[in-house]
C-alpha cells in the first residue's frame, strides 16, 4: 500500500487505517526537517543531524516552530507578492477591503509601503536595479510630471487591480500583477516596460491556521513496525524581469515509494499536489542555494499511528499591495501623472529568519 500525500485536516488524516507493521520508504521534496538543532536552516548544512523525537501534540509542534523560524506581527514584501493566496487552480483568491481594514488602514499602509521601500533602496546588498525601483515606490517617479497624493485610491478587493491610466486601449487598466511585474502582453514589443513601483504591506493575519500552516502529510502507518523516510531539499525560485524585485518561491511536496520488509514488488509515485507559493520579505537576504538529504526512521509503538507532518515556515498576512502608477498617456503634450493605489490583499510570507519553506516532523497519533 503505497504512502501518499494528505491536504486535508488531521482529524481526517488520523481517521485512516494502514496495515500494521508497514515499512514504507518515502522521498519527500522539502528543505528542512525538524529535529536538528535549527531545522529551519536545514538547508545551509546538508548534513544536519535528525532528532528522533516524536510530537503527538500539535501545540508542541507551533511552540517548536515559534523558536525555530519566529515571524513577525508585520511584513513587507517588494513587488507584488508571490505568495498571493491562491485557489488549487492558481486563481487570486479575493479579500475584500472590508476584511483589511479591520486590522490595518489603507493610508497607513501606504506610508508603511514607502517606509519599507526606503529602506530596501537604501540596503547596498539588495540588487542595484530592484532599489531603482524601490527608490521609485518611496520617492515617485522622476518621470512623472504630477507627484502622487499622500492619500491612495482604495480598490474594493484583490482581483479589482486596474492600475494605470491611458488613451491607448493596449495600456489602459494593466492588472497590477502585470504592471509590478513588467509584464506587456502585445504582439510584437520588443522593449517591455520596467517593473512598476509597488510593494505588499500587511498584518498578520489573526484568523485560525494563518500561522505555519500545514503543508501536506503522510498517511499514518499503524504501531509495531518502522516508518522509513528520505528527505531532500528542492524549491523553485522565481524572479521578475527587473533583478531582485519581485522575489519569491514555489515548493511542492512529492512522494516516492518502494514496499520494504518482505512485501517486495516495484515502487512507485504517489500524488498529492499541494504545491504553494511564498514571498520573501523585504528584509530578507537568505535565499535557498542548495538541497540536501536525509533518511529518517522512526519507531511506531502499538496503539498509536506514525506519520510525517509538514509545516510552513511562515505566515498570511492581510494588508495591501501599494502601487505607485504612472498614467501611460505617451500621446505628445499629455500629461503623465502619478497616483497612489491600494490593493487589498493577503499574502503568504516565509519568515526572513529561515531559508527554507516548510520543516517536516515526525508525528504520533492514537
């Protein structure tokens, strides 16, 4: 019986019955596990030893967690955010400015956009031309011939993303993940623009499972035998066309098996694609550069079920995508004029004191 990959909730999970004495073999696609002394940087020594500690306890995993990649009550994030929360398809999953503004004023996180975006210019070790844009966010663009308002237009939810204004109807009302990005969908541009002054600001979101989310779970493997795991480190990085700007990552867990003990016969692949995105925050130098891996047993006494749990080494947080928009009138004497826009929002973001998505523990349950 093959191990495969669970997304629904634990209680569901822990429900199933596996044959007792099972040896399953597994390759997990991850970048850390817990157990080493600072697991959440698994990824900077790829021979970092593994605890054989067990968590039958889920405040003991959170509590563990809050040590070993702590987040903060607040984030930015430059460009817009790769961690966008999304549905299964990819699709934006809308939050209204209704559900924002509860926990954070939209001119406020204006001012906070253009604070963070300063001091992201301002930090020599960010990419020279993402801190040209970043300039651009804080100060306004040289280019513009009107500066923006303090005060912002506030859209009504995350997919209303219109941004810049314009006569030409190939130009006019770029969505925002376009315009951030540098991204212009016309046949034939061989000089694409540059990516747009915006940058992500949000609060931690106060909602249930915001924080260190699961990200995928084993079948459990019923008490009296062994649970055999290999686990390697892989993620995808992903970058805007402007070096630096809009940074982020894709990770999906993967499993792989081969029947041990005396079932014998081939492996195989098991599905379940949880795949997901995060964004780096803004004050994060700490990037993934390599993988590593590791085999892991753990005993499973009788009574109880063994599995592997996997947790995301960050947070949601609810806020809004700032943009700075310069109209793109280019007709001769029109005016190009800036104004200030506030998209609600709520973002994924891995905490800036990890470099790896998520951390694997090994699990017990009755």
């Amino acid at each position: 019986m093959p191990t495969t990959l669970r997304t629904g909730s634990a209680r569901g999970r822990r429900q199933r019955s596996v044959v007792a004495g099972f040896l399953a073999t597994a390759v997990l696609t991850s970048l850390a596990l817990a157990g080493s002394p600072t697991p959440a940087h698994a990824a900077d020594d790829p021979k970092a030893g593994v605890d054989e500690k067990t968590y039958e306890k889920d405040e003991d995993v959170i509590a563990k967690m809050k040590e070993w990649a702590p987040v903060n009550g607040s984030e930015s994030v430059m460009g817009y955010p790769k961690g966008i929360d999304r549905d299964k398809d990819g699709k934006v999953k809308p939050v209204s400015y209704e559900d924002v503004k509860r926990i954070y004023d939209a001119n406020t996180a204006v001012e906070d956009a253009k604070k963070a975006a300063k001091a992201y210019a301002d930090n020599q070790q960010n990419p020279s031309d993402a801190r040209r844009v970043a300039t651009a966010l804080a100060e306004g663009n040289p280019e513009a011939k009107t500066k923006a308002e303090n005060s912002a237009e506030i859209k009504n939810n995350t997919t209303d993303d219109k941004t810049v204004k314009s006569k030409d109807a190939r130009l006019d009302g770029r969505p925002a993940e376009a315009y951030c990005g540098g991204r212009l969908d016309i046949p034939g541009l061989e000089n694409p623009p540059p990516a747009g002054a915006c940058a992500f600001v949000g609060k931690l979101d106060d909602r249930p499972d915001s924080t260190y989310p699961q990200r995928g779970a084993t079948d459990g493997v019923a008490g009296g035998g062994k649970i055999q795991y290999k686990v390697q480190g892989q993620t995808t990085d992903e970058s805007s066309n402007t070096e630096g700007w809009s940074v982020g990552g894709k990770f999906t867990p993967k499993i792989t098996f081969t029947p041990g003990g005396d079932k014998g016969g081939a492996g195989g692949e098991a599905g379940g694609e949880v795949s997901f995105t995060y964004s780096y925050s803004s004050t994060s130098l700490k990037r993934v550069t390599n993988t590593t891996e590791q085999t892991v047993e753990t005993d499973v006494p009788s009574g109880k079920k063994g599995y592997m749990e996997g947790r995301g080494n960050g947070a949601y947080y609810l806020g809004y995508i700032v943009v700075r928009a310069v109209d793109a009138d280019y007709d001769m004497g029109t005016t190009r004029g800036e104004r200030m826009i506030a998209i609600p929002a709520r973002v994924y973001v891995q905490s800036s004191g990890t470099t790896s998505p998520v951390t694997w523990f090994k699990r017990l349950a009755s």
